[in-house]
C-alpha cells in the first residue's frame, strides 16, 4: 500500500471571498466524499484550509535565527489555490487516481494533485 | 555490421524485451530488471558469437538476467547503509538452476508480463514524450543513444528523462498490471497513440537532414502486430495495423531513388507499392469493420482513408468524395490541424481550388506549418494567382523542418517562377 496526499486545489475567484471572516464550509459533496473512502478504508486523514485571505507569510531573513518577517496574504496570488487535502491509502496510482474523481473539486471547476507521501525515516 | 551480426542483435533485442517483462514482476522494478537486461545483453553479444546462438535464446537471456539481479541485490544488501534494505520485499534467491528454469513459464504468462509492460510504459500519468522514449527502450529495446537522436537531444538528457519516468512509476505506484476490461476503453488509446507517434515519427523527422538513423516504421508495425497478437480481436488495433500497414506499402515510391528527396502521393509511382502488404492491410481492416459494430474509431478511420488511396489506379482516379466524407467523420472524433488540412486538400480534389483555398483559410492555428502555406501555394496557383502561390512557398521554405522538405519547396517554387518568365 501507497500513501498519497490528495491536494484539493480551488479556483481563486470562487474561493477568496470578499468576506475574508467567513468561515468556508465544505459542501455536502466532500462529506459524502468522506463518509465513502472511510468506509472504504482508504481515507487517513485530511484537513480544509481557509481561504488565502487568512494567510500570513513567514520568512526569516539573514538566514536561520535573523529577522523574521511577517506578511499578510499568501507567498503569490494564484488562479487556483490550495483549498486541503485529503491523506488516501491505496494499492497503486490507479487506485488512488478513482478516489481522487470522486473529490468533488475534480469535476466542480478545480483539481485535485496526487502526491506520493515520502515515508518516515526509522 | 555484417548480416549474421545484424541478427544477433535482433534476436538479443527482441527476446530480451519479453525477459525484461517478465523480471520486471518478478522484482517489481523496472530499473532493476532494465539494468539486468542490460548486461545479460553485453553478455550475450560477448558469448553467443564463437559459442553459437543457445536453442532457447530468451531462457538463456532470463537465467542471465536474473543472476544479474540477484548481483545487484547482493551488492546493495552488502552496503552498510542499505542494511534495512536486506530484510526488506526483497528476496535474494538460490541460484539454482532449477528455479531458474521455473522462471520459464508457458507463452501465456510471457503474453501477460508483456502487456503489463506495455500498459505501464504507456500510463496516462507520464508525459506524452516519456512515454514514447520509454516504449522505445523497454519494448523495442533501442539503446539510449539512438533514442537521443531521434528526439533531437544530447544522450545524458534523454538518460535523464528516461530515470526520471522510471523514477515516476516506483515512486508513484503506476501499477505493473494490465487494465481490467471495464478500464481497457480508457486506457487503450494511450497506448494506441505511443505506436501511432513512433510511426508518424516515421515520415515527419522533426529535424536534421537525413532520415533518422531509428527505423521507427518498421519499430511501429512490430509494435502493433504485438498488440494484435496479445489482444486478439480489438477493433482499433485492427483498424491500426491496417493503417500503418498501408503507408509501410508506399515507403519503395516515398522517396526519390536519386537525391532521397520525398515524393508526394499523388507523384509515386504506384506500381512499386507493396501490393501483397495492400492485401494484408484490407483484410486487416475489413476484419475491424465486422469486429466494431459500426462504430469507427479513429485510427479505423484512418485506416478507411489510407485504403482509398492504397487502392486508387492514380492520383486523379481517387475517389475523393468518399475521402472528403471520411475526413468529415474524422474530424469529429479527433481535434487537430493536420486532420483539418488533408480534409480541404480533398476538398481541392473533390470540389475545386476555390473551395480548398476558402477551407485552407478557415483553419486557424497552422501559420507555422509549411504544409499549410505549401497547400495553399497549391490552391492559389491553381487558381492563376502565381504572385501569391510564389509567396506562400517562400514562406513555406523558410519554415520546412528538413533540408529534403526544403529542397522539394524549392523546386516547386521555380517551376512556378519559370512559368511566367
């Protein structure tokens, strides 16, 4: 068995809302989503993201331990964003590849990026 | 290299496509097994010429390949920082030739491995290029080099593609399996396109002089009849032998037999054709037509288009209507200006100059194509506009990719000059 993560990427227009305060809610679509690959034993995990708009950029400059510098608002604005992810257990790519369809951003106007997990070092 | 030798190679080469199939299950890795080849290859090209070619060349081949392996295995398994690796999936067997001989199974399994071969080089998650370069490599076991040439780039750069799409199936888990039948409509195509892409590599060498040193064409219909005998009965594949079949009949009247420049269709002189590979092709494709229940796919498509012409007394004497009829129906399965521009040349033939010209102005997108501006140097000249017939094949000149494309532009563009001196 193969871990992957699921990335659900979004389009930027429907997801940066001018409501910045709103909490983004996934819609039913991911619930059954969910409820299907748990039950199917291949879900491991998982988390949503809020929108760009409450992001904060971190980096340290002058190497490790200088200034760390804070900004609003994500590295770069981008046509689809980073919306979460889901963790899926499968067999082989194919296997992961029909869970991932079955993602709601994959046919509703956004994508979903398969990445194999690098395991742990023991 | 002198004939005997030639088919040494030959026979190393494909033998030793099916051995890699089958170690690549046995091992579950494609660079393993293809490392493994490799050598058993060098081996055999060292052995075989004083002590004789063995009865059975790819069980000799896979009990070498496989000791390799095992060597490979050991060596990693030695090094200290890979000690995990020791206990790991891997097994470092006995080297007894008893199990090495059970590794030899019946033609069935050898028929399997070869298809999870294919499918896997041929996976929708690699690039289009990868999976052409990879198909060349493990089924058709060219080397490296001669695939860097082919694609136009230095060999470490195709070296470096090559890992990397191996690098891709382990790390990703593309599967080592054939599709399902449920899954086969879907993944069929993919690999219909990597034996349709060696083979239109085949008349268009994207660049460089000479016709490439790969004989694509003749690696595209091996290619296909594997896929015919491994899948009996599949429609397209059919109806895909039957096409590459037809343009392999051409290829003693494509060229000039002095400077090797190319010679268009309707100038071959068909009487050089390969009449009997015409007959093999028309069966192959009548026996698509009974098999997809009235429903072409593309390449049978293609294949009911290149008959037309296979079967035509002359240029003149075509039967164009049915050609423009044909392009029609494939243009609505298939996207693509190449499609689009051989439609309105029919439609030169069928209907006239004027009708190809407005249909070669229709078509958005091939400003860079030489065979767009040559066509319609073609329709204008045609119609007496020879200023701009002349201008159009200038510009057709300066994009042709090969120096023989250029040359035959040329020698149209002064028979038009000459004209109207």
């Amino acid at each position: 068995m193969a871990l992957y993560a699921a990335l659900v990427y979004l389009p930027a227009d429907e997801y940066w809302t001018d409501r910045p305060e709103q909490v983004h809610r996934p819609s039913d679509g991911y619930e059954v989503f969910a409820a299907d690959a748990g039950a199917a034993g291949v879900l491991k995990g998982g988390q949503g993201l809020y929108p760009p708009a409450m992001a904060t950029t971190i980096t340290v400059s002058g190497g490790k331990g200088g200034d760390v510098i804070v900004t609003d608002g994500p590295y770069a604005e981008a046509k689809e964003v980073l919306g979460g992810y889901f963790l899926l257990e499968a067999a082989d790519l194919d296997e992961a590849t029909k869970w991932a369809s079955r993602i709601p951003a994959s046919w509703a106007g956004g994508k979903v990026e398969l990445r194999p997990i690098v395991p742990m070092q023991e | 290299m002198t004939e005997s030798a030639r088919q040494l190679a030959e026979t190393i080469r494909v033998a030793g496509a099916s051995v890699l199939a089958t170690l690549t299950r046995t091992f579950g890795s494609l660079q393993l097994a293809e490392d493994a080849v490799q050598e058993a290859a060098l081996a055999a090209l060292r052995t075989w010429p004083s002590g004789g070619i063995p009865d059975d060349p790819r069980a000799w081949l896979l009990v070498t390949a496989r000791n390799k392996a095992y060597d490979v295995l050991r060596r990693e398994a030695a090094r200290p920082a890979k000690e995990a690796f020791s206990g790991g999936q891997c097994q470092i067997g006995p080297d007894t030739a008893q199990e090495a001989l059970s590794m030899l199974e019946p033609d069935s399994a050898v028929r399997d491995d070869m298809l999870r071969l294919i499918f896997t080089c041929c996976h929708p998650a690699l690039a289009p290029e990868a999976r052409v370069a990879l198909s060349l490599r493990t089924l058709a076991g060219l080397d490296v080099a001669a695939i860097a040439r082919a694609f136009g780039v230095p060999e470490p750069t195709m070296a470096k593609r090559l890992v990397r799409a191996r690098q891709k199936i382990a790390t990703a888990r593309i599967p080592y399996k054939v599709p399902d039948d449920a899954e086969l409509p879907e993944r069929l195509p993919a690999v219909l396109s990597v034996v349709y892409l060696i083979a239109t590599e085949a008349h268009s060498p994207s660049s460089g002089d000479a016709v490439t040193r790969i004989d694509y064409e003749t690696e595209a219909v091996r290619l296909a009849r594997l896929l015919c005998e491994l899948m009996p009965g599949e429609p397209e594949i059919l109806g895909l032998l039957a096409l590459l079949l037809f343009s392999f009949a051409r290829r003693p009247a494509r060229t000039s037999s002095r400077g090797g420049e190319p010679v268009l269709l309707r100038d071959q002189d068909r009487s050089t054709w390969d009449h009997a590979m015409i007959a093999e092709a028309t069966s192959l494709l009548a026996e698509a037509v009974r098999r997809s229940s009235g429903v072409a796919g593309p390449y049978q498509l293609q294949a009911h288009l290149s008959a037309c012409h296979s079967t035509a007394p002359s240029w003149a004497d075509t039967d164009w209507t049915r050609i423009v009829a044909l392009y029609e129906l494939l243009l609505e399965v298939t996207e693509g200006g190449a499609v689009r521009l051989n439609w309105a040349i029919a439609l030169g033939e069928a209907e006239g100059a004027g009708a190809m010209l407005r249909a070669l102005d229709g078509i958005a997108g091939l400003e860079r194509s030489h065979l767009w501006h040559a066509a319609r140097a073609d329709a204008l000249g045609r119609l007496g506009r020879s200023e701009e017939a002349a201008a159009a094949l200038r510009t057709a000149i300066d994009l042709a990719p090969t120096a023989p494309e250029r040359r035959l532009l040329i020698v149209r563009l002064s028979s038009i000059v000459d004209d109207h001196i």
